[in-house]
C-alpha cells in the first residue's frame, strides 16, 4: 500500500494565501456590487418620484405630461399601494425590468410613470464583469506571491530538516546556513546548535574512549605475559581466556576510537573474494562457506576480513548454526538459522545503524562486532546490509566495490 504524498509547508501557505484572496475579492465584490446596486436604484426612485410630482402639477393644470391615468398594465403591488394614498416607486424586475412612480390624484385617479430600467441593468452587468476580472487577477497575484513565499518557507524547512537527517547519520559538519530572521531562521541556528553540541560530546566521548582503552594496553600486556608464568591446569586455562577476551576488547575499542577519528588508512591489492572469506571463518566452528561465483577484488584484505570475522562469529553468538557464508561474486553473505535480528534491534540496524555497546541480549557481549563491521565497510567505501531472511535467520549482506 503506497503512502499518499506528504503535502509541503510550501504548499500549504500557498493554499492559504490563495483561499483568502479569493475570499477578499469575493467579498469585496458582493459588497462594492450591492453598494452600487442600491445606490443605482435610488437615484432611479428619486428621479423617477421627482418626474411624477411634475406630471401630477401638469394634470392638475390640465397640461400634457408623459404619465399615464390608470394605465392597465400597471403592476398590482403599486395599484394596492396607492390606494392608501401614498406615492409609490416599484421596480418590476425580470428580463425586462421597468421602473415604476405612481400616485393618486384628485379625483380618485392613479398617476403612473414607467421607464425602462435596462440601462442600469446593463451598467450593473459590466460592473461585475470588471470586478470578476479585477479580482481574479488580484487572486492570480496574489496566489504567485503566496506561492513563492510558500516554496521559499518550505525550501529553507526542508534544508534545515535534510541538514538535521544528516547530522543524525554522522555527518557532524553539516549546518544550514542562516537566512533571515524568522521561526524558520531560528530553527536553523538551533539545528546548527544542536550540531555543535553534540559534535562536542561526542568528540570528547571518542576521546576518553581512545585515552582509556590506549591505558589499559599496557596493563593486559602484563598480564599476557604473567599468565604465561602460571602453572598449567583449569585455572591457568580460565585466566588466560579471560585475558584474551580483554584484550581483543581493548583492541576493538581502538579501532573504533581510530575508525571515529577517521585516520584510518587502506592498503589494498588484488586478492580472490573466496579466499578472504576462508581466512576469516578459518577459526570459527560451525561456519561453513560456500561458493556461488568468485571474482578478483581490488582491496584491503585485512579489513574485508575483519568484517566477515565479526559478521561471522556475531552469527555464531546470537543466532542458531549452521552459519553460511556465500560467496557471489564481489557479493558476500552471511546468514545464520536463528530467530533472526529482534524488531528492536533491526529498526535500529535501518535507521542510525549498530550502536556500540548494544546488545541483543543482556550479557551477551560488548556489541562492538557489527559497529566495527560497518565502519570498515565504510572505510572500504563498501555496502553492509542487514536483513532477516524471508525462510529464517539473521543475514548481513557486504558487497565490496569493483575498484580497478
């Protein structure tokens, strides 16, 4: 099921000011068109009221004038009136509108004056035609101002937006870059903010990680060499695993410190994908490897390895055997038969990517494996992947680069 698109700031402002144009030009044309409409109508009653009063002060000195003494057609609402004995103005309105004046006379006769009230109609059309015109450019305008208000308000959202998604990913330089002095303007100084923040502690972190784990190398180194003096027998054996646990954790942890600091460096030459993969399961029980084609890749081998010697032995910890590592070409796959990487776990693997000291269980390991995995892959400019494979079990999937 597809998501429906996600409509922009941009959009919406442009929205709004287009909906409240058309709402002011619409109002402001009822308003100008009934203004002029009962103003029209008014001066047409006070014309027409002034012709009656001349019409009644001619028939009274039995002079002509150009209104009417009973006319038949006279409309019924103005010959009810009348008889009350006031002056009437009534306009008859439909495809022919008339104007009419009427009043009673001395003798109990109606006077009556009629006119066409077209012209004014007509006058009344072209004026909402103008104002149609008027405000739908006024609309037109006003909406492209909107819009380029709109798109410019949502362009600088969505680069301070981008800029956070990449500080999120580890690009700690990123910052946007300010622009006026708004809501958007200060949302952009706090993301350049937040950046400087967190670079900060996490450089300071990187640092007392590298400092800490570069004091304990001497220290495991003396106790490398006093094990050794230890008479043989289950508790040499014990302390002497112990020690080696501790220093490939000392060693994983400068890696790491080394991978953060970005001063790692590459020594590539030609070497066979199936080779590696052999070299680096070669201690590993329960690991077996598997050849669907084979290529010759430009690359570090010891790092290709160390990738694959962590994939494998993360498989060999928290998944089930057999584990199966195939061989495609400058593909690569390992796969183990468990339960498959934990819905915790695994949206972290799609989102930020592993985070050292994590584990998929309590007391299951440090959690370094797969975050020295993914930075060396990135050192080899390489894709790691990780997925659960559709008939069981966790898969990571590193596939090198075809250098030449």
């Amino acid at each position: 099921m597809r998501r429906p698109k996600a409509v922009t700031v941009g959009t919406k402002v442009a929205l709004a000011v287009a909906a409240a144009a058309v709402a002011v030009a619409a109002a402001v044309g009822v308003l100008v068109h009934h203004i002029t409409a009962a103003n029209q109508l008014a001066t047409a009653r006070s014309e027409l009221d002034q012709q009656l009063l001349s019409a009644a002060y001619d028939y009274a000195a039995a002079r002509k004038s150009p209104a009417r003494i009973n006319p038949p057609n006279l409309p019924g609402p103005v010959a009810k009136s009348v008889q009350s004995g006031v002056r009437v103005t009534y306009l008859r309105s439909g495809s022919r509108p008339v104007l009419w004046a009427a009043s009673r006379v001395s003798d109990g006769e109606v006077l009556a004056l009629s006119q066409s009230y077209a012209r004014e109609t007509r006058s009344l059309a072209s004026l909402d035609r103008t104002l149609l015109a008027v405000g739908a450019t006024a609309t037109v305008l006003v909406s492209l101002a909107g819009l380029f208000l709109g798109v410019r308000m949502g362009r600088r959202a969505t680069a301070a937006a981008r800029t956070a998604e990449r500080i999120a990913n580890g690009d700690l330089d990123a910052r946007v870059p300010p622009d006026g002095r708004d809501e958007i303007a200060r949302l952009s100084a706090s993301v350049n903010t937040m950046a400087d923040a967190l670079g900060a502690r996490l450089e300071a972190e990187r640092r007392v990680t590298a400092d800490i784990a570069h004091e304990l190398r001497t220290p495991v180194a003396g106790m490398s060499a006093a094990v050794g003096l230890l008479p043989p027998g289950p508790a040499s054996d014990l302390v002497e695993r112990a020690v080696q646990n501790l220093r490939g954790l000392v060693e994983d942890v400068l890696e790491v410190a080394r991978m953060d600091a970005q001063v790692a460096t590459l020594e590539t030459e030609q070497r066979q994908v199936s080779a590696m993969a052999r070299r680096a399961v070669a201690g590993l029980e329960g690991v077996e490897v598997r050849v669907v084609a084979d290529t010759v890749v430009t690359t570090d081998p010891r790092r290709v390895e160390r990738i694959l010697t962590n994939l494998a032995a993360n498989a060999l910890r928290h998944g089930a055997p057999p584990v199966e590592v195939e061989v495609d070409g400058p593909v690569v796959r390992v796969r183990d038969h468990g339960k498959g990487f934990p819905p915790d776990l695994f949206a972290v693997l799609h989102t930020s990517g592993p985070q050292r000291f994590r584990t998929t269980a309590p007391g299951a390991g440090t959690g370094l494996g797969l975050t020295i995995a993914v930075g060396q892959a990135r050192v080899l400019d390489a894709d790691l992947t990780f997925r659960n494979h559709p008939e069981g079990g966790a898969e990571a999937v590193l596939t090198l680069p075809d250098r030449p």
